[in-house]
C-alpha cells in the first residue's frame, strides 16, 4: 500500500527487551485553548469505491483507509517511527524469533463480545489460506511467520502457521529467523483481526453494515455504493476517550475536478488528492489549505512478462530508457515528486539505493540505446512496436500516460493505445494478467525497501507482472537473512540492479501525498506511508 523516516533506533530497541503500555497514545490531542465545534463530523473523499471492506480481499489505500478505522491491530507506528501498543497492550520476545503479545484487558468488538487471542490466530490464518485467495497472502510469510510461506503456497495447512493462543489473552507469535521491522509489517491493516464468529455465519456478506463488527474506534452504519459510506463511533473502542470526532463520511469520487470542486462548496473536508492542473492556482487562493507531504510510494508501469513482446527484457528496458521522467515528475506533475529509477527508494529503511548506471546517461545516449535494444527484439521502423497501456479512471493517470505515449512515439516510434477501467475492474483485470502493461503504483506497508521489492519475488502474490528471476530471489532471502542494515542494502541494491536490467516494471516517479483540508480541521498529520486516521482528527468551531 499507502512521509517522515521512520526511527529506526526505537524500532531496534523494541526489538530486543520487553516492552509495556507507554504514555502518549496516538490519538485526537487537542491543544489547550483551542474551541471545538458542537458537531463533531467530517467528510473525506477516498477516490474511488473500495472493492471490499475485509482486511483479507484488499490491496490499496482506497480500501485501507476505511479499514484503518474501523478496525485496530496489535501495535501502530507512530510519526516518528515508534510502536504504540494498541489492541495488545504490552509484549516481550525471546532472541527476537518468539515474540509473545498480550492483549489489553476487556477489549470487545463492536457488539460487546470479547476480542480473544484466539481471533488474531484464525485470522492469520485465514489471510494465509489460498483458500481465501488475499493480495496480502504472501505477507506473513515476508514477516518470516513459522510455515506462513509454506501455507499460502499450499505446501502445509493453514492450523500449522507459527501463532498460537496460550489464553484468551496471550498469543505467541514463532519466526523462523528474526526480522528487523517485524514490529512495523505487524502495524498492516490486513493483519488485524476479524471476527470468525460473524465470518462464518454471513460468508462474504458479513462486512454489510447490518452485520459488521469492528474494533477500532468507527463502525459502519451506511453504505451506499458508488455515493458513501459512513461510519460513526464505536463507543466500545478501547480508547474511545481519546476520539473526538463522533461520524465520519467516506465518499467515492475518482474525478479530481469534482473533488475540487465540492470541497469548494463546502461539501468535502478533506480531498483524496490535488488536481495537477490546478494545483499551482489552487496554491495562490487557497494557501495553508493546500497539504504536501513527501509520501514512500513509487508510481511505475508494469509489465505482463509472461505475454510476447513483454518476456523480452530488452523491449522493457527500452521503453524505460525511452521515457522522460524529469518532464513527467517537474512538468506534468510538478508537486515536488521526483523522476524514479528504482522502484523501491533512493533513501529508505536507512540505506541508499543507486539507480542504474543508464539513469545518468545523457538522454540522447539513452533513446540511442532504446532504439538498439528495441532494433534486436524485432522491432523497427518498418515494424513498429504496438501495445496496450491500462490505466484506472482518474484524470492525473489520463495526464501521465498521454505524456507517457507521446514520448514514446516520438523517440521510439512506438505506439501506446491507452486504455482505462474503473479502479475495482483493473485490479481484477492485473490478477487475471489480462494486460499488456498497466499503470500501478506501490505505497511502502512500512520503512525498509523489500515493501517494494517483494513484489516481485517468484510466485508473490502481489507479483501481478508474474516476472521470475532466480537471481532476483536470491538476492532478496539474502536480505531477509542479513545481519545489519548494511548488509541488507547490499543486497537490496543487488536487486535493485537486477530489477535495473529486466526491468519487469518502469519505475515513473516518487510520490508525494497533496490534500486540500478545511481550516477547521485540526490533527491532520499523514505519516510517511501517507496514512491518516479520522479519530486522530478533530473540528474546531467555525
């Protein structure tokens, strides 16, 4: 999924001893003085209409945005890159391979019944099974989880995954080898529990708002597809005391311009995004209205490499050298996003990763080498390359590929015919490999490059391009298995360079996250990932 550097000095810390409930718990924090509206409500747009509301069938922001605040996970990480304890309250591990989490007394879903260790294990589980067919399957497995690799492989049953419940309270967690962020990949959204009790009596319908139980500090009461769903407050949230916000909106709309556009009528509180064509303007009259946050996410085009011309790298890698990202990231966009060529990041997780070495070339030297390239798979003058380029419906992706296709025409005489779907329809359309390229982007699940970069490992199940390297896979256990950062980004910049040559993605740009946001909005502080959550939010009178 969907940017300040973690800490990584408190992560590591974590990682050692016990550590219990501390002070500060992320939150609404009012400063003092300041006068608070009688109506307590918001309205956010989340671009699009989400494709489902379990954790378990989702893959992007427009879903985990909702699902961040109706549901709560063990822990959360803080803006500065701390863990805060949430549905457990405290945990200790053993040689950082057997970490035992405990549950905070009296937590409840929604309804009143009790959240038990028992739930965070059928859970996991159920994530785990192919079975449940979950983009996110592959996760625990990337956490190292005793068999969880195994499991979503269907090598091993989903009850012999390396988490247990010693009581109703108390759940032990087993890795096969310690893992450096663990506590920050435990913060995803797809690993927070689901009720089994409610999953078991309505199947796929249980996240209606007549059945839906949650845990965190909202529930939804309406949903109205393709208008809104709404959520109010969950009054059994273990930190109710701490929300302040009593109902929030979600609202589907992909067309920037009428996002704008409602927002300047009043009827939106906080945008999805910021039109790029309007964002200069939109500068100059609305001011402090306007959010820019740098965000980890890389916007890429990606290939399906199992369809000719696209299992031959050197078509890929063509089309990459080909494309002017600095007029793309400065003059398309030009929000302060950066040109990409890497698809993880220059400075993530406290390493540095290089960009190939073509990335310096001077431009006439690179579309030289294109040419080559794409003169050796076949394709010339004579027989020009032709393709379809997919994206989801929404006017900045319509912008990007138009300038995308012109480039290159004009430098390689290759055609691009652009296509577009509804977000719901090309997620569908990638998982079936029903494409020849498809504009994607990746918003880091937390601080360390293999959020990227296990996207791409053999048989991943976010590995929609279906590339397979062995080289490539080496590269990545050998950064799982690493004893310290610099080893690790040894071995990220391996692939990294692997990635560079097959380039099985087109890594466009690095993001950064633009919102317009009512002045009256207090709390608003999105975090690296670009995530914020409505009961950190609060309205001041206006």
């Amino acid at each position: 999924m969907k940017p300040q550097p973690r800490n990584h000095i408190a992560l590591s810390l974590l990682a050692v001893g016990i550590l219990s409930a501390c002070s500060g718990v992320f939150a609404a924090t009012v400063p003092a003085g300041t006068v608070l509206a009688e109506k307590q409500e918001l309205v956010r747009n989340n671009g699009s209409e989400p494709s489902s509301l379990d954790p378990h069938k989702v893959e992007s922001d427009v879903e985990f945005n909702i699902i961040s605040d109706i549901f709560d996970g063990l822990v959360a990480v803080r803006n500065d890159g701390s863990i805060e304890p949430r549905l457990a309250e405290k945990w200790e591990n053993k040689g950082n391979t057997v970490w035992v989490f405990h549950l905070r007394p009296g937590i409840t879903w929604s309804d009143g019944t009790a959240i038990t260790a028992k739930d965070v294990v059928w859970s996991w589980q159920r994530l785990v099974d192919p079975k449940t067919a979950s983009p996110y399957a592959s996760f625990p497995g990337n956490m190292h989880i005793q068999n969880a690799a195994d499991i979503a492989l269907g090598k091993k049953s989903p009850d012999t995954l390396g988490v247990k419940a010693l009581d109703d309270s108390t759940l032990e967690v087993t890795l096969t080898q310690p893992t450096a962020a663990f506590l920050a990949m435990l913060a995803h959204p797809s690993l927070v529990p689901v009720d089994p009790v409610l999953i078991n009596r309505f199947g796929d319908k249980w996240t209606k708002p007549e059945h839906i139980v949650t845990s965190g500090a909202y529930k939804i009461t309406d949903w109205v597809v393709n208008e809104r769903i709404v959520a109010e407050r969950n009054v059994r949230y273990w930190n109710n005391k701490q929300t302040v916000i009593n109902k929030v909106t979600y609202l589907p709309i992909n067309a920037e311009t009428a996002d704008v556009n409602r927002y300047k009528a009043g009827e939106i509180d906080i945008t999805y995004t910021i039109p790029v064509n309007q964002f200069a303007q939109l500068q100059k009259t609305l001011g402090d209205q306007v959010h820019v946050t740098p965000q980890l996410a890389t916007y890429y085009y990606e290939f399906n490499t199992t369809k000719a011309p696209f299992n031959d790298p050197r078509v890929r890698r063509a089309l990459n050298m080909a494309l002017d990202k600095d007029i793309i990231a400065d003059k398309v966009m030009a929000q302060g996003q950066r040109p990409a060529w890497v698809i993880s990041q220059p400075q993530i997780g406290g390493v540095k990763i290089a960009p190939p070495d073509y990335a310096s070339w001077p431009r006439e030297k690179r579309i030289a080498e294109a040419k080559k390239l794409l003169n050796e798979a076949g394709f010339n003058a004579s027989h020009p390359l032709s393709f379809n380029l997919l994206y989801n419906t929404m006017e900045t992706h319509q912008r990007i590929a138009i300038a995308a296709s012109s480039m290159w025409k004009k430098n390689l005489g290759v055609e691009a015919k652009l296509q577009n779907q509804e977000w719901k329809t090309m997620l569908d359309t990638m998982h079936t490999g029903n494409f020849d390229a498809v504009r994607y982007a990746w918003i880091a699940d937390y601080d360390d490059a293999s959020t990227f970069l296990n996207n791409f490992r053999t048989g991943d199940s976010e590995n929609t391009s279906k590339y397979s390297n062995p080289a490539y896979d080496e590269a990545m256990q050998n950064a799982a298995k690493a004893k310290d950062i610099a080893e690790r980004g040894k071995y990220y910049q391996q692939a990294e360079d692997i990635l560079g040559q097959d380039v099985p993605a087109i890594p466009v740009y690095h993001y950064v996250r633009t919102h317009l946001v009512k002045p009256w909005v207090g709390g608003f502080a999105p975090d690296s990932l670009g995530v914020y959550l409505t009961k950190d939010l609060y309205i001041k009178k206006h």
